[in-house]
C-alpha cells in the first residue's frame, strides 16, 4: 500500500503573482470509509481559519479518472492554506495518521492556477464536470471561453465555470482543465441540453479557441468544503 502524506505544499506557496492557485492529491479511499473521511475533514477543518480560499474534499464520479476521491487545496499564491498558529504540528501529524487509516492508496498529485471564473459558489452547485485539455494556444483558448461564457450566462444562470492550467501534473498531454458546476447529475443533463440550442456561438468557440483537444472527463461532488466563509 502506498502512503502518500500531502505535507508541507499544504502550508505554504510562494509568488509574486496575484491569481488563484490550487494543490490536489487523488487517492482510492478503503470500502465504506467516505463517511468517516468526512466526519474526520470536519474535526480538522470546520473551525479552520484560512489564509484565503480553503479546502475541499470530492468524490469522483462517472468519467475517465480513475481514483475514488481527491483533496484539493485553493486560494490566492502566496496566502494558501491555514493562518499560522491555526494548527499544531502534533494536531496535523495526528490528523495524518487517521486518514491515511481510511485511505486504502494515495495517487497522483496535480498543482496549477485558476485563469478565469465565473458564477455561484462551488458549495451550491456541488456536482461538478471536470474537462482536462491540451491547448495550442491557450490564450486564444482563453479568450473564446470567457466569450462563450459570457454568451450563454442568461441560461446557466449562477452555476460556475472555471478555467485554468496545470502548471505540474496533470495527466499525459494534458496542459489546462475547465470545470462546470451543477445542482446535481439531472441538472448537468439538462444545462447540456439547453447549450445544444447555442449553435452560432459554439461554432464561433469551435472557430476561435486556438486548437483544444479534451483528452480526459470526469464528474465529481464535493462531499465537504471548509472556507472562511
């Protein structure tokens, strides 16, 4: 079994930069643990104070990745994880040694940055598709997302999308992701089915996005997300 402890990345990013950044680590959880995984999250981060953004754990669902969930990290580069002092380094070494008791094998780990965003929160559109992607010219990418998104806000409504890069990891060929929240499975069915009514303004995407290959789809819910709000 291998034992991957997600350690000191969690505590400190450095950047001169201002953006939003994210740390994730992928694992297979043992047989009837998620709720233990849970309810041990939310002992070590329900009162958690963050530096910005916070923490999230998720369950994978249909789709090409093949681990049962992931933890993922998020905030500004340079204000990462808890305030100092908010964690003993006992406390966090005992939190360490309880999941790794739940978890049956850690896998890979990714590191990048959120490019653009728009929406809701992520806790309120829980069920998430996750598209990871090789670009040839992501700024051209970038510039026909934000487009689309743009064009069809007034029937997403506040459901989120994001997207951004992996700057380490991220899978063979794989250089930037987008991410679509959803109410839950149905509802990411019929907002599919509601942007096939966007002929002209996916073919414009189509026309201008540079070049994108979606090498990899996944869906995911967040099964606990601890924040400073």
């Amino acid at each position: 079994m291998k034992k991957v402890l997600f350690l000191v990345a969690i505590f400190s990013v450095t950047s001169l930069f201002s953006q939003n950044t994210f740390q994730l680590w992928n694992f297979n959880a043992k047989d009837g643990m998620e709720g233990a995984i849970a309810k041990l999250a939310d002992e070590q981060w329900g009162d958690a104070k963050f530096k910005s953004g916070g923490i999230q754990i998720e369950r994978i669902g249909h789709g090409d990745n093949p681990w049962s969930h992931r933890v993922i990290l998020f905030g500004e580069i340079g204000k990462i994880g808890r305030v100092d002092g908010d964690v003993t380094d006992t406390e966090w070494a005992l939190f360490q040694e309880k999941f790794n008791n739940l978890v049956e094998e850690w896998g890979t780990s990714y590191a990048g940055r959120f490019m653009s965003i728009e929406g809701g929160s992520w806790v309120d559109y829980p069920y998430v598709q996750i598209y990871d992607l090789n670009l040839n010219d992501p700024l051209a990418f970038k510039n026909a997302h934000d487009k689309l998104v743009k064009q069809t806000s007034k029937t997403r409504g506040e459901r989120p999308v994001a997207f951004g890069a992996y700057d380490i990891g991220g899978g063979k060929n794989v250089t930037h992701w987008v991410a679509i929240g959803s109410k839950d499975f149905n509802d990411l069915m019929a907002q599919k089915a509601i942007e096939e009514t966007y002929v002209k303004e996916w073919a414009e995407w189509s026309k201008n996005n540079g070049g994108a290959t979606i090498i990899a789809n996944y869906s995911l819910n967040v099964l606990a997300a601890f924040t400073n709000n």
